[in-house]
C-alpha cells in the first residue's frame, strides 16, 4: 500500500467522526479519476433536507437537485440499489435502456455544468435494513473520456472502508441528534437539572441551572463539582448527591443479577 492510498483511507476513518474531512475524501476520489467531479451525498432514514453533501469540480448550488433528477430519470429498484452496494458501477451498465442526454438530469444538471455526456460511476452505501445512506458519484468533464478499467480498479479498494466510515458517522450522528433533543427538553424545564458523572463533576446543565449558577446566590461550581455557600446547605446538599449515587449504583448491580 503506498502512502497516497494510506492517507486517503485514514482521510475517510477521520471523516467518521469529524465530518469536514469528507471533503478531503471527495477530493482523493477525484485524484484518482485524474480531476474528476465527485460528490457525495449522506443520509439517515426519515432525514429532512437540506442532506449533507460534500463535492468538487460541481456548482453548489447544483448539489441538491442531483437526487431529484435520479429518483424522477430513472427506475429504481431493489435489484439496482443492490448492484451500487457491492461496488463502484457505471450508471450506463445499469439504465443502458435509457439515452443519458435525453433526460433531464443530462439537459438541465449535468450539461449546464460543463460534464460529458457520459453516464456517472456510482457506489451506494446501505444499512442493515437496506436502505441508502449515502451515495458517492464520480462524473466526466466535456474534455475528459470514459472511465478506466484501472481507475475503476482502484477505487474499489476503498470500498469497504467507506461502509465502515459512513456506517460509523451515521451512528455517531444519530446519538448526537439524541443528545441534542435531550439538551431540549431539559432547557424547556422551568428548574434547574444538573447530571453529574461518577466524581460528581457536571456533564450536563440546563439553561435554568447556568442561570442559578450566574446569579452567585448560595449556589456554585466548584471545579465542575456542585456546591452550596452555607456550609450547612452544603453538607445537606452533598449527603442528597452521594445517596442519589448510591441508588444508582444499586439499580445498575440489581439490573446486573
């Protein structure tokens, strides 16, 4: 493996948890088609737009109708999705039945944009319930030819790295979406919540608490750690902590047998 290709795979597992690499993905794809346009798009079920998409050598504000013109050109089909999900594939081997530049996706996307008249290479990615989550595109400009048998053989060493790192960023993603929806609902509580870990240090306050805690009225922070200013209050304070801990620790061994 030579150090380009090490790079660009280390460029994709990075890309799993800091989402701005996939930009530097999509430009190690293009390398390798000597500059082509390439853009990548990801999804979750049930996701609204706008969808995040990462490109090059394509017009941003082109990117979003890219899968409206495949979903309305083209007839999809399980046994289709299957074929994008094991590999790189020419959308050409695919829809041969359908001339490319009498679609709209060649005449109002692809043309307007200075690409060849040339169907894209394409790999789906998919979750276990067989439903697209992303899909990389890799397009010709006007002046470049068809794909190559060695371009199309090594991209596909990329393959199952990409499934990992898109399937990672998904579930990445969604426990954000989680946490997020939890900050919420804790910040709509007229009270003020505090969750503490194991050394009693805050993880997570709402808005009410930070609030509390601004107004340096008998409540504060002490390294992270919850405390009151009356040494009385804090005792009682800190006894209320330890013996919600200890219950705690009590239902984890009780759920554990």
């Amino acid at each position: 493996m030579d150090e380009g290709t090490r790079e660009l795979i280390d460029c994709v597992y990075e890309a799993a948890i800091r989402p701005e690499a996939w930009l530097g993905v999509v430009a190690g794809v293009s390398r390798i088609f000597e500059g082509s346009p390439v853009m990548l798009e990801l999804r979750l079920p049930g996701e609204q737009p706008p969808l995040p998409r990462y490109s090059t050598g394509l017009r941003e504000e082109c990117l979003s109708r890219y899968g409206e013109h495949l979903q309305k050109d083209l007839a999809w089909s399980e046994g289709v999705l299957a074929r994008l999900s094991r590999c790189f594939v020419d959308l050409e081997d695919v829809f041969d039945h359908i001339q490319l530049e009498q679609t709209d996706l060649y005449r109002e996307w692809m043309e307007p944009q200075g690409l060849a008249r040339l169907w894209p290479l394409g790999h789906a990615m998919v979750n276990e319930e067989n439903e697209p989550i992303a899909l990389l595109s890799v397009f010709r400009t006007a002046e470049q030819g068809a794909f190559t048998p060695e371009e199309r053989e090594e991209v596909e060493q990329y393959v199952p790295h990409l499934r990992r790192a898109v399937s990672v960023y998904h579930t990445l993603n969604a426990a954000r979406r989680v946490d997020l929806a939890l900050a919420e609902v804790m910040d709509r509580l007229p009270m003020g919540m505090l969750l503490l870990n194991s050394r009693r240090q805050v993880v997570v306050q709402n808005a009410a608490a930070e609030r509390i805690v601004a107004d340096a009225d008998g409540f504060h922070l002490d390294g992270g750690r919850p405390g009151a200013e009356n040494a009385r209050e804090n005792a009682a304070l800190q006894a209320l902590i330890a013996d919600a801990m200890e219950a705690e620790a009590g239902q984890a061994l009780a759920a554990h047998g």
